[in-house]
C-alpha cells in the first residue's frame, strides 16, 4: 500500500509542471496596452504579466489586489490542471457530494417602490491633483501620469478606494484610470491595501436610511462603480455598489446580508453596464445567485433596455445624457411593475350575466396596460395620424420617433414569467418585437383619436385664455375661457395675451400703410377668420381674397407678421398661388394644410399663372370643397376654413371680367413707403421702425394685443354692415387693364353689354383706328406698310386682323352670345355675337401721321346715309361706370357737315332675340368700288363700304362684289 501510494507520488511529482499564466493566454482577454488584460476575477483591466525573460514562469498580479490563487483557480480550475503543476496534490477520487439547491427567485412584492433620496445629493467627492502616486499607478499611466487626477470614495471610517484617471488618447472615452483600495490600520497609517476587515457597500448607509423612509417594500437600486452611484445620487435616486474586486459571490452575499438585517426583505435592482464582451451579462448573474441564495426579491436590468442606443460600454452616465434624472425613474418603475404584473397568470373568470360592465379604462390586454402607462399621465389626442399631447395651453405634436422608442422600452421590459424545468418559473419577453411596438402605437392612436376639423376652431388661442364670439341673435359676443383640452384643440402655442384695453398707439401706426378705407377691407376679412362658417352663413359669399400690391418697404410683411403670431404661427399657412396652380394640373399636396388654416398669407407669390384660371383659389374664396392629399395616402374632401391673402410686387396676371372674377378678388394697394427718413410733406412716405419686422416681442406685446382688439371689433362691424369694396374697384380694373389692352379699348368706345348685334368688322372698325389714335398701329405708303408696336405684356398680345376680333372680345364679354347673322352679298353667314352695343358716341379727334401730314376726314356718304362709326372715338378715355343710360351724341365730325338722322340709327339696331335678321342688322358692307370709311384721318382703304347703320347708296347686285371685298 505505501508502495504503490510512493508510486503514485513519484509520477505527480515528475510529471506536474510549474503554472505559467502564459500558456493560457487564449482564455484571458486583452486590453490596448501591451501586457495587459482583463482580470477574470474583478472584471478590471489591471492585470499584467511580467516580460522579463529571466523570471521562468513570469509573474502576474492584478492591481486591483485580487489574489493570485483566485486568479489562478479562475483561470485553469484544478480539476482541469492536477498533473501539470509541480507540487500539487494527486486527484482523488471524488466522493460524490450532494448538489448545492439554490433557492428559487422569490416574488418582489406589488408594493414595491424604488427608494429615492430626499433630494438629489450635491456632495459627490471632486476630482483632484494627488498629493501621492503609487508606484503601480505611476507604472501604468506612464509618461501621463502628469495629467492623473484622484478622486477619493469613502466606504467608511477606515476604509476609502482612490480613482485615479489620467489622459489617454488610444482610449475611447480619452482617459484611463485604475482604483487602489486603502485603509486604516490600528495605529492610523494609511495602507494602499485592502485590508482584512469586510467591505460593504459603497454608499450603503445612506440608502439604508432612505430605504427606512420609503412607503412600501424598498426597492434599492444597484449599479457598477462608485462614480455611477454619484451619478445615480445627483438625480435623487439611492444607488449602491459593490467595490471593484467584491463582484464575487461571496462577497456581494456580505452587502446582502447586512441590507437584510437592516431592512428584512427589500428588493434589489441591478442596473449592469452595456459590455460587448459580457462581463455586465456575467455580473448580473453572479448578483441573481447571490441574492437567490440570500433570500431576497431582485431584478436585473440590462441597461440597453433603459436606452436601446446606449454605446458599449456605457452605463448609467450614457443613459442620462439621452433622457433626464425623472424619466429614468420612471423607466426603472416601470421594470418593476412589470415584473409584479407578470409574475402570476390571473386566474380565469367566468363571464355571469349578473356582473358588471368593467371600467371605461381596463387594464387587462397588453395594449390596455402600455396606454395606461405610457400615456395615462396627461390628455393626448391624435388628428391625421398624429399623437399630441396637452402641454398646458396647447396640444403639442410628438412625433412617432420620439413615441417608438419609448414604447419599445415598455417592450422589452415587459416580462411573462412561464412554467420552466422543475415547476420554476422563468422569465420570457413576448413583446419585444417591432411588429408590438407597432400595434402598441396604433392602438393609442385609435384610443385617441378625434376628428382633425376640430383643430384649431372656435375662437383664437391667447395666453390668458381663449378668446372667441358666440351668436346672440345672429350678433357676434365676444367672450373669453380657461383653456381646457376636453374644449380646445388648438395646436399652436399661444403668444398673444388678450387685452380689451390695449394700448393701440404702435398699431395705428402700423395701419397707417393702407388708407383708412382700405384698413376696414383688410381688417374686416381678418376678422372674419375668427369664425368663418358663422360669417359665411350670415353674409353669404362677401369674404374675397384679398390681393396685397406694393413694392418696397410698404408694411405688407409687418401686416403678416402681426397676424402670425396672432395665431402662433402654426395657426396661420402660406400656400402660394403657384400652389394653387400645381393643384389645378393634379399635384394637391401643397394644399393640405389648408384644411385646419384660419388664416392663408402667402408673402411670395411668382408672377406666373393667371389668377383668374386658377379654379382652386375660387373654391377657396367660397369656402366649397377641397381635396387634401399626402404622399402614400389618400386623399380627404375638406372644407377650407381660411381666409386668404396673397402678397404681390408686380402686377398680377388677371385678364377675366365676369363677374365671379370680380365677386372673388379684391385689390389692396400699398402706395405708401416707409423710410429712415420720411419727407414730411409727402405722405405717400412713413417714418420706418424696425422692430415692426424684426422685433417679434414688441409685435407680440406692442402690436398683436390691439390688432386682435380690431379684428374683433372689425368682425362686428362685418356683420352689421358687410364690407365696403368699392375703393378697391380701381385698382381691379387697372390691373384687368395693364394685363387686357382690350378692356381700355371696350371703355373708350363705350362698348357694353347691351341689346345690339355686332358683327366682327362692326368692332374692327373702331379697334383699328383706336390703334391707330394711341400709336399701336401705324400705316405708311398709302395704307400698304402697316407697323405695330407691340403691349407691354407679351402675353397681351394685338388683335390685327377682323378674324381675330370675336374671340378677344368676347373673353371680355363672356355672357355675349355667338350667332350667325346673313351676310349682305346673301352668298353665305358670317358670325357676331349678340348682347353687345356701344353707349358712348363721341366723334374722334383726326390722327396726324408721317406719312399723312394733310390727311382729311372721309367725304360724306350721298344722302340720306350718314356714318356713325366714327362717333365712338373721343381723344379722353371715358369711363364704363357711366354705362347706365345709353347716350346719343348729336355732335358731328367737322369734315361732315350733314346732321345725323335719327332713323339711321335705329336701323343700325338688330334685334337680340333673332338670330338672322339682314334688313335690320347694322353691317359693314364689302364693295370693291366703294371707298373705306374705317380709315378716317388717314385716307386707308379697307374694302369697307359703310359704317355702322348705314345703308348702301344703291342696291348692288351679289355679282357685283369682288372676290377680294367678299374675303374682306
């Protein structure tokens, strides 16, 4: 027997080597500086293996102080190495022993609440210059140990740990640091050593006592490192830690053990740092046996679940640069009840005719209890696909990239424990998938969800309230409320505070741009914006879109700026004609936001479409149905609500007449300028302020208090009495006239709607020697060299042969009616329109040319004829709005001496409800041996024979006429 045990002796002894950390690197993981890796042990980067090649096998030591045997032992356990070290005890033969049985989780208790301190701490250690450097940190920081700092925690009287941190730049955070454990010993020496005596947690006392303050079962928040309790302290909360090398199980049953002797069963909460190579994961499941075998409720909380783009290797420093110290408390609660909700499967209940209905909020679903957690805490409603929540006087819209990753965080910290091996449960996450934070997201919006006419009605929002009317016998009243969410959707901030006494000294001044009756059109629509739909009921079609006019610095924008922050600017829109326009050819995207506007003000409008076809912007002055369309949605009939004003410095495109042109649009000029310094004689000029544009605080506290006084006194005075248009009538027609040359000619002929039949030589007659009269059109060589010169506009393009003339004209004329009239040859018809007849029969002034210096007037016709075309003509420019009564001029040309006949006249008439009626129907005949009446001064021969209402001097026969004076 001691034989065979010397045997046995002999062969460990020679075969069993000395252990040399080197030959298993492969299982330790390295850190950037050379020789260097991770302790298995403690988990820090401080240990190092010695390069000296003259100590065989080199030494290793962790600075950190963990032992070498338990670094040893970590690294090849003994049962894997018996045989290979020198020395070591033979193996035995195992004697089976019974297999240590871990208590199973205990359940952390419903009332459980995260302990917090009073107030969040002020008294973190600072960051220092070291009075001493230990030799290891000197040889660790190296040539950087000139910039190392010390930061001194203190775990009791006796017992402290040094942070020392210096500037590193292969680092990822640009700093190194390293920890040193002291202590105190008996004769009151400082000791850079651990020490024997027990180390408790960082901090522990303190959260020991809050613990003893908490209503409930205290919940103590755990985290890694004495710089993250000082952190977790700074927002209130009570956090403990383990010292660096204490994160075995052994040691961390110490800290539990003293917390359940001081506390009884309070429940511990681990928050582990986000470690790519596990080693929080590996923390977190020494702390859950620990506690397991201590007998307390515990929680491990990754935190990745916290703050799902947290870098690696953050931790709660990381977390709290991405949310604030109370949302965090709140995520941590939450973790917690979902826990206790998760932890035992409510039993079934069978449905009983006699049992109540539940409440109106239940929370049994997943999707119940994520909206009473998430968003039971204030109101929110959701228009369009959007979440708002209440922010006091406003709904304030939250976007879905802010909404999901706070419920994904509800998601993944959501647990359901099941049935595991051995009847245990174990923890499962079923809902932390994107497909239920989608269901989550669109369940709240369901829940919430109210119908987006609603936004931003009924009355405007002020910061004292909201102001409003209510009708009183078709009267407006205007009244002002609390704010209130139930009531109020509005979602726009509001800036202005409402003041029925408001001094209006700034706002008069700022009104001064336009004339006084100009103001009341302005304000008066702007008023109406207050409550369009009850306006519109009582006053019809009188609102119109207003079409601001004016170059320079003429208040225009100033105008618009006081109204934006009226309404919050988010209140008030600017979709541009240009908009409108692509709206029209199909693209109805840049509209949408019209459908919750009050007030459309666009500043920059480009000179392109005409006005008077884009067909939207009628929709919109009359309040009839939209289309609102996003991009992947389709679209939505709304009602727009707004009153609109469009800013322009040129004149616009507009060249219609009729009279839904006109019943539509109305033109505000802006003639007046302001200047640094104003000629005070003029008052076209103003004295310029700046702060009217720049300055949005004066506005808001200045100007917008009594502007809002206007509107609302101007909406009263819209329902008692309308608005006045008629000082913005002249500036409409210059614009019809700057844009349609032919509406100057139609009021200088005096050429109306009336009961006559013209025919198109009837109109080119005076057209051609109105060119002529104001130099569009000169005639050289007898008639045969005809010149134009073309209209400012080039879109207003000159009529220059009869073939043209019908078209033109009736674009003003819309209403005249085209018919087909016998022409006098009686070889075929020619067309004229019906409902027209000049008024004005003025004779005109004689055209000296170049070429014509002694042009005369054209001979008399043989009587009894007498020409009247010329008797449309007057060297002034009359005016349509004397189109009433329809006059006749008894004033002949000069060069005619015979008076004109009444019955000429009368047979120049045709009737308006025949068609076809030659022997009435005043014509221009066409006669190669006839000498031209439309030439007048100048002697040109057109092939006209007559004017209009005559007759020819003797009858010709249809053989008679040449093919030339037919085409003509």
């Amino acid at each position: 027997m001691n034989g065979s045990t010397n045997k046995v002796n002999h062969i460990t002894a020679s075969t069993i080597e000395a252990f040399d950390l080197r030959n298993f690197i492969d299982r330790l993981e390295p850190t950037k500086e050379k020789n260097r890796y991770i302790c298995p042990v403690c988990g820090g980067n401080n240990l190092t293996i010695s390069d000296d090649p003259h100590k065989i096998p080199p030494p290793y030591q962790c600075w950190n102080n963990c032992d070498c045997a338990d670094i040893r032992e970590a690294v090849a356990p003994w049962e894997e190495k018996t045989g290979r070290r020198t020395g070591a005890r033979p193996k035995k033969k195992a004697t089976p022993q019974p297999k240590e049985k871990i208590p199973a989780p205990l359940p952390i208790p419903f009332n459980t609440k995260l302990v917090l301190l009073s107030q969040p701490a002020t008294d973190a250690p600072p960051s220092q210059k070291p009075s001493y450097i230990p030799k290891p940190v000197k040889a660790k920081a190296s040539e950087n140990v000139v910039t190392a700092m010390e930061t001194v925690y203190k775990y009791s009287e006796t017992q402290s740990v040094v942070r020392f941190d210096w500037e590193d730049k292969e680092n990822d955070k640009g700093r190194d640091k390293t920890f040193v454990q002291t202590h105190i010993d008996s004769n009151g020496r400082i000791i850079w050593r651990k020490g024997d005596a027990p180390w408790y947690g960082y901090k522990q006392d303190e959260a020991t006592n809050a613990a003893e303050e908490t209503l409930g079962t205290p919940a103590i928040l755990w985290v890694e490192g004495e710089k993250n309790v000082e952190i977790a302290r700074g927002v209130g909360l009570a956090a403990i830690s383990a010292q660096g090398s204490n994160w075995r199980e052994a040691d961390l049953r110490v800290i539990l053990e003293r917390l359940k002797e001081d506390l009884g069963q309070p429940v511990q909460i681990f928050l582990t740092d986000n470690d790519a190579n596990g080693t929080g994961d590996k923390k977190g499941e020494t702390f859950a046996l620990a506690c397991r075998k201590a007998g307390l409720p515990f929680l491990v909380i990754p935190c990745r679940r916290i703050c799902h783009n947290i870098p690696n290797k953050g931790d709660i420093e990381q977390i709290l640069q991405n949310m604030d110290g109370d949302e965090l408390i709140k995520l941590l609660q939450q973790q917690i009840l979902g826990i206790i909700e998760t932890q035992a499967e409510p039993e079934p209940v069978e449905s009983a005719p006699e049992q109540e209905i539940p409440e109106s909020n239940p929370d049994v679903a997943f999707t119940q209890k994520a909206l009473n957690f998430l968003y039971g805490d204030k109101p929110w409603i959701s228009a369009d696909g959007k979440l708002y929540y209440w922010d006091g006087n406003h709904y304030k819209y939250s976007p879905d990239s802010v909404e999901r990753p706070k419920i994904a965080s509800y998601c993944d910290s959501f647990v359901v424990f099941v049935d595991g091996a051995g009847g245990r449960k174990r923890p499962t996450y079923p809902y932390a998938n994107p497909a239920k934070v989608e269901e989550v997201l669109r369940w709240v919006k369901m829940r919430v969800e109210i119908n987006p006419d609603l936004l931003n009605q009924g009355g405007i929002n002020c910061t004292n309230g909201v102001i409003g009317v209510k009708w009183e016998n078709g009267l407006p009243v205007r009244y002002i409320e609390a704010h209130d969410p139930k009531k109020h959707y509005f979602t726009y901030e509001p800036l202005v505070e409402y003041n029925a006494f408001a001094d209006t000294t700034d706002c008069e001044r700022l009104l001064e741009c336009l004339d006084e009756p100009q103001q009341q059109v302005l304000l008066r629509v702007l008023g109406a914006s207050i409550d369009l739909p009850a306006v519109r009921k009582c006053r019809g079609r009188e609102i119109r879109i207003l079409l601001a006019c004016g170059l320079g610095s003429n208040g225009k924008d100033a105008l618009r700026q006081t109204v934006s922050i009226i309404f919050g600017h988010k209140g008030m829109t600017s979709v541009s004609l240009a908009d409108f326009a692509q709206y029209d050819e199909g693209r109805k995207f840049a509209v949408s936001s019209l459908r919750n506007s009050r007030v459309n003000w666009a500043s920059e409008n480009p000179q392109t479409a005409r006005l008077d076809t884009i067909q939207s912007l009628k929709l919109l002055a009359t309040g009839n149905v939209l289309h609102s369309e996003r991009k992947g949605i389709d679209h939505i009939e709304f009602t727009p609500n707004a009153v609109a004003i469009f800013n322009l410095n040129h004149v616009p495109s507009l060249q219609g007449t009729i009279q839904a042109i006109q019943d539509r649009f109305a033109v505000l000029e802006f003639r007046k300028t302001f200047k640094k310094n104003p000629n005070l004689e003029d008052p076209s000029e103003l004295q310029a302020d700046p702060r009217f544009a720049y300055d949005d605080e004066f506005v808001r506290t200045n100007v917008a208090p009594a502007f809002l006084n206007k509107m609302l006194d101007a909406l009263e005075a819209l329902i008692a009495e309308g608005i006045d248009y008629e000082c913005t009538t002249d500036a409409f027609r210059a614009i019809q006239k700057e844009n349609n040359h032919l509406i100057q000619f139609c009021e200088d002929i005096g050429l109306v709607y009336g009961d006559k039949t013209m025919t198109a030589m009837d109109i080119w007659v005076h057209l051609e020697q109105w060119y002529i009269n104001n130099g569009t059109l000169t005639v050289e060589d007898d008639g045969k060299k005809r010149i134009w010169a073309e209209q400012a506009k080039p879109s207003d393009k000159n009529v220059k042969a009869p073939n043209q003339v019908l078209a033109r004209v009736r674009q003003i004329f819309p209403k005249a009616k085209l018919v087909t009239v016998p022409h006098p040859s009686g070889k075929k018809n020619v067309q004229a329109l019906q409902g027209i007849s000049i008024i004005t029969q003025v004779p005109p002034t004689p055209v000296e040319t170049n070429s014509h210096p002694n042009s005369t007037p054209i001979p008399p016709q043989s009587p009894p004829q007498q020409s009247l075309i010329n008797q449309g003509f007057h060297p002034t420019h009359p005016s349509l709005n004397d189109n009433g009564v329809e006059k006749k001029n008894d004033i002949s040309v000069s060069s005619i001496e015979e008076p004109i006949e009444e019955p000429i006249e009368e047979e120049s008439a045709v009737d308006p409800k025949v068609e076809k009626n030659p022997p009435s129907l005043g014509w221009v005949g066409c006669d190669a041996h006839s000498a031209s009446v439309s030439g007048f001064s100048t002697g040109v021969e057109t092939g006209v024979e007559t004017g209009v209402g005559e007759k020819s001097p003797q009858s010709k026969s249809p053989q008679s006429k040449s093919p030339q004076s037919e085409t003509s």
